[in-house]
C-alpha cells in the first residue's frame, strides 16, 4: 500500500525571489514601457543595415569570405579579426557580407529539406508508419556540421575579443599608475632630512 507524505509546517515549500506585480494593476504607461513598439523595431534594423552597409564598404566584412567551413586556423584568425575590431557589429554577419549571408541561408534550407525528406521516406517505408528517431537525428548531424563548425569558431572569437578588451583595460591602468608616479604633485614641497651634526656645530661657533 502506498503512503503519501505531506510537510511538515516548519519546512520551507517555496523560497519567494521576488514578486511580480499583477498586469491589471499596472498603469498605461508601465504596459507601453515592457514592450518595444514597432519604431523601436525599424530603428534597430535601420540602424543595423546602416552598420552594416558601412563594414561592406570599407571593407572589414572581407574578414567573413570563406568562415562558413570546417574549422581550421586562417577561419579562425579571420573571425577574430572580425569580432575584435568593432562589437557593434558582432550578429550582423548575414547582412555584412551577401555571400557569408547566403551561404548560410543556403546551408539552413538544405538541412530543413534533408531532415524533411528523410522522415518521408521512413514513413513511406515502414509498414507501421513509424519515425526512427535516431536516424533522422544522425541525418541532422550530417547536414549540420559545418554550422556546428562555425559556431564554435565564432563562440572562440568572441572568447578572443573579450580577453584582448580586458588586456587593453589592464594595460591602460598600469600605464596610467606608471605616469602617475612621475608627475609631481602641484603645491609639495620637497623637505630634505635635518643633519644634527651640522646644527650642533653651528650652534658652537
């Protein structure tokens, strides 16, 4: 027979981290505040293909011709070179370069389509109807491997621009504290350690 437990009232059921306030209780102009409207969305994407337009012509978006590969070191050295020199433009690869951004759009269509065609055809073919979810996963494995790639070559570049930023800051600390010490302080005056010998002598004569 099975027995059901409850607890005890000194036991904590729940720990409350923090409330959120009912929607109903809150004012107009709350509501219009958690919620971007649709200016908000135009400005954002005029102001990225803005960005974007102006990487393709001075030429830095040359960096991501070719990235959408297995990994290898030049990818990876032209993705660091991409992510380093400009954060405000990390996530607008497809748009920075039309043949980066093809390419991936190609690649992405084609694995949906493979994923798609391999389950019709163990539907078609097995006399239950069934899908074999372990073959169609080793299928979207296969046709995701360079995405796969990619992402972990971009995930490193951004591991690499943040490591470089931190050593640029450290770097300017130290130069600015190294300075600071050779600059003499406005208004102090310079007291040289009393030579008692000298007063005592002094004092003689």
């Amino acid at each position: 027979m099975r027995k059901i437990s409850f607890p005890k009232v000194e036991d904590k059921l729940c720990v409350v981290m923090c409330e959120i306030e009912n929607r109903e209780d809150l004012r107009e102009e709350d509501i219009s505040m958690l919620w971007f409207a649709r200016s908000d969305y135009h400005f954002s994407r005029s102001a990225a293909r803005a960005i974007s337009r102006e990487e393709e012509r001075n030429g830095t978006s040359k960096n991501l011709n070719g990235v959408f590969n297995e990994k290898s070191k030049e990818k990876q050295n032209q993705l660091n070179r991409w992510v380093l020199h400009g954060y405000s433009r990390r996530g607008l690869e497809r748009w920075a370069n039309c043949f980066h951004g093809e390419e991936r759009h190609k690649a992405q269509f084609n694995a949906i389509m493979e994923v798609l065609s391999a389950q019709d055809d163990m539907l078609a073919t097995s006399k239950q109807h069934q899908v074999d979810d372990e073959a169609l996963r080793k299928v979207s494995v296969k046709c995701t491997r360079v995405a796969r790639h990619f992402a972990r070559m971009i995930g490193k570049a951004d591991a690499y621009a943040a490591s470089s930023e931190l050593q640029d800051d450290k770097d300017t600390i130290l130069t600015n504290a190294a300075d600071a010490k050779k600059v003499p302080i406005r208004g102090a005056v310079s007291v040289r350690p009393l030579d008692l010998n000298r007063i005592s002598e002094s004092r003689k004569r």
